[in-house]
C-alpha cells in the first residue's frame, strides 16, 4: 500500500475532492442541518425539518475535519460550492483493505449522480493508486439510495448486521458491502 502523506486533489467531471479549507466552515454553516441526513448517519435530530447551523458550529465541524491526521480525506466540491466529505479510513496494509464514506450534505444534489460520480473516483484511487485489494463499507438497511449507489459502483452486499443501531424509534440494520480491486466497476 502507499497512503499519501499529504491529502490528493482528485477531480471529476463535475467535482473536486480536495483538502479542507478554511472557507468550508462558511459552506459547512450555509448548508445547515438536515434531519434526513443526521438520520442516515445514525443520529437522532430533535426536529424534523432542516435548521440552520450557527458559526460556531461549523467552525466546530471545520476544525474537526482540517485537523483529522487521514490523508484521505476529502471535502466535496461541486460548482465551487463545499457540499459533502468523502474517505478512505481504517486502513489495514496487512489485509490491503480500507472503509468508504461519504455524505453529501446538500440535498440538492441528491439526484444528480454525484455520489457515484465520488464513489468511483475514491474507489479507483484506492485501488489505483493506494493499491488496496478492497473497500468495505456499512450503511443502514432503510438508506436506500445510498445502497442503489453502491450497487451501481460495483459495490456487493455481503452481509448484515441486525439491529445494529436504534434510530427514530426503530432499531436498523448496518448493510455490509464490499468491492475488490478485481471486481467490475
């Protein structure tokens, strides 16, 4: 494996995946939080439509993110607009594997295929050029676009983990997926 020491800038089509600046806490404020989105990470939001974030908040989330020690880690630009982070984490250089995240903040641009257009970016940086031998990823059982985005990335369903987490009053299950370097994508 070769992990990077410093955070790449991988470009797409339509989007950038760069470092961390100091603009994003301003970005990470303007898009606010969502119940939805707090919901299909696992938390539990006490209101049900989206609120506003305040600067101190975002400055908090910034720095979070800016000091995380993964060189891979990734905000998500799109139309020179933060709208998302995306990872490689835990990576084990025995087993040649890492874990995929990514969450797109914006829901407007859910719908776009910006999430795959990421997914396979990451995941052909992974193995392209960390040269890892697998992606693993969880993700709750009722996020189903996130799963059909997977899937369509070359993502396999390989197990579950049931009732791995109780959110909204209801306890949900952690979809295991996977995609090898020799899988098609």
């Amino acid at each position: 494996m070769r992990l990077p020491t410093l955070t790449p800038v991988l470009r797409t089509e339509r989007v950038v995946l760069r470092p961390f600046q100091p603009g994003d806490a301003e970005g990470r404020r303007l898009l606010g939080r969502d119940p939805e989105i707090i919901q299909m990470f696992g938390g539990q939001p006490e209101f049900t439509e989206p609120v506003p974030m305040s600067e101190a908040e975002a400055q908090e989330w910034y720095d979070r993110a800016a000091t995380d020690p993964n060189p891979m880690l990734w905000a998500v630009e799109h139309e020179g607009r933060l709208v998302g982070t995306a990872s490689l984490h835990s990576p084990r250089a025995d087993d040649q594997k890492a874990q995929f995240a990514i969450g797109l903040l914006d829901r407007r641009t859910w719908g776009l295929g910006l999430g795959a257009e990421v997914t396979r970016e990451v995941v052909r940086y992974g193995f392209e050029e960390v040269g890892l031998h697998r992606i693993g990823l969880k993700v709750f059982a009722h996020n189903h676009r996130a799963i059909r985005c997977y899937e369509r990335c070359g993502f396999v369903e390989e197990g579950r983990e049931r009732e791995a987490a109780y959110i909204g009053g209801a306890w949900r299950d952690d979809v295991i997926m996977g995609i090898l370097c020799s899988d098609p994508r």
